[in-house]
C-alpha cells in the first residue's frame, strides 16, 4: 500500500536569501546563490540536483556544519548564520543526526558501542539497544564493522544517529555505496522511522527515483532551487522504478 502524504506542519527551518562563497586564495566560488526555503517538521524530503549543484553544501548549512556566507538559518528562533562554534556543536548534540554515504563506524568498536558513542554525549538519548533494535539489528549488537555487510553498517549508523532522538535526520547520499537490494532496505527504514518516530528527514541524492518515496522533492541547480514539489502520494522505496 502506498503512503498517503501527512498534513502540513509548522516550520522547522527557514532560509532567506542564503549564499554560500567559498575563498581560496584569490579564487572565489559562489555554490549557493540565494536559497529561500522553508522545511516543516515532520516532512520526508529529497533534495535531488547532479554533482556540483550545491546540495551538499545546503546540507552542511542546514546541519550548522558550515555558515551561510550571506542570508538567515533559522531554527527554532534562532539564526544558525550568527552563532558560536559552541552554540553550533550544541545545536549539532542536541537537534540533528548524520548518515552519510559512508559509514564512520569506528572499526575497534562493536555496533552497540558505536551507538553508546551518540548516547554519551546527548541529553535524553534511546537506549543503544533500542536504537538497533529499530534497524533490526539487535541481534548484531556485540559485532564490529568488520564482521558485518556494508548494508549493516550504514544501518548501524541510521541507529547511532535516531539514538539521540534528533528532530532533523539529514541523509547524505546514504545509499551511494549499496547494491539496489541493500538500497530498498535502507530506504524503507528511513520511510519506517519517519512514520512512526516523526522524525524529519532530508535526504540528499543525485538518484531521481529516490524522490517518489518522499512528501516533498526539491530541485537544485547551479545553487538555486529550480523546483519544490509535493508529492501527491509516497511509494515503497520496493515500488520505485529504478
């Protein structure tokens, strides 16, 4: 069955007339040229654009990795373009969890202690075990990265980052290095926690059948949004027409 599109919700961030420049040396590059958008809580969203659009870098502003270069960042009240390095890790802690393309697992450490490496650190974190059980891995818990498939890993890394009960997951690319059949098991998950933890979910790709399985598709080009679509309907990440 397919997944009905949820009702709107408030706004969880805002951005006006972001840009991003980087400078190295007397070379100026401008990768954002003026992002508004606004992201609501509780949305599943792919932000598709090809290599070099700017997406990876929204992303990083969007997580307080980086600082917008012009524009406002706001979450919460707060403009992310005017705070510390401290208030940006805190915000980092306590709000937002990572998955990337690659895994970052710590090779020396087991699965359940990689989690515990999150849930150290967080105000009212999930139980470690809870956290794999999610991902269905509870069984996998006293294993390393090494003893285990490249798609166990990076859900190993879905559980460190949904430990913290993030109220943003951002996804880089978090299927780039696995098969089409490993793919449908982690995009599903990701469709399972955003239904039933409420957790709001942007998901970066270069994949375009990625985005039928999302309430809300935007398009980026060249560092502005060529398009924001809702999705009249999600599919299983099983449905989608790879």
């Amino acid at each position: 069955m397919n997944s009905p599109s949820k009702m709107p919700h408030g706004p969880l961030l805002e951005l006006q007339g972001v840009t991003k420049t980087f400078i190295n040396g007397d070379v100026k590059t401008r990768v954002l040229r003026g992002i508004d958008l606004t992201l609501r809580e509780h949305e599943f969203t792919v932000i598709l654009g090809a290599s070099g659009s700017g997406k990876s870098t929204l992303l990083n502003l969007l997580g307080g990795i980086d600082r917008a270069t012009t524009g406002i960042v706001g979450f919460g009240g707060r403009d992310l373009t005017q705070c510390g390095d401290a208030e940006l890790t805190a915000f980092r802690r306590d709000n937002v969890g990572f998955v990337f393309q690659f895994y970052n697992l710590v090779p020396t450490l087991t699965a359940i202690e990689n989690v515990e490496v999150s849930t150290q650190i967080c105000r009212d974190p999930m139980d470690p075990l809870e956290s794999l059980r999610r991902v269905g891995l509870e069984d996998r818990a006293d294993h390393f990265p090494g003893q285990m498939s490249g798609g166990q890993q990076q859900r190993v890394s879905i559980a460190r980052a949904i430990s913290k009960r993030p109220k943003l997951l951002l996804c880089d690319e978090p299927t780039g290095a696995l098969d089409k059949e490993t793919s449908v098991v982690v995009l599903d998950l990701f469709a399972k926690l955003n239904a039933e933890l409420g957790t709001t979910i942007i998901m970066i790709t270069h994949a375009p059948p990625i985005a039928a399985m999302a309430d809300r598709v935007v398009r980026i080009s060249d560092g502005v949004i060529a398009s924001d679509e809702q999705n009249g309907r999600r599919l299983k990440a099983s449905e989608l027409d790879w």
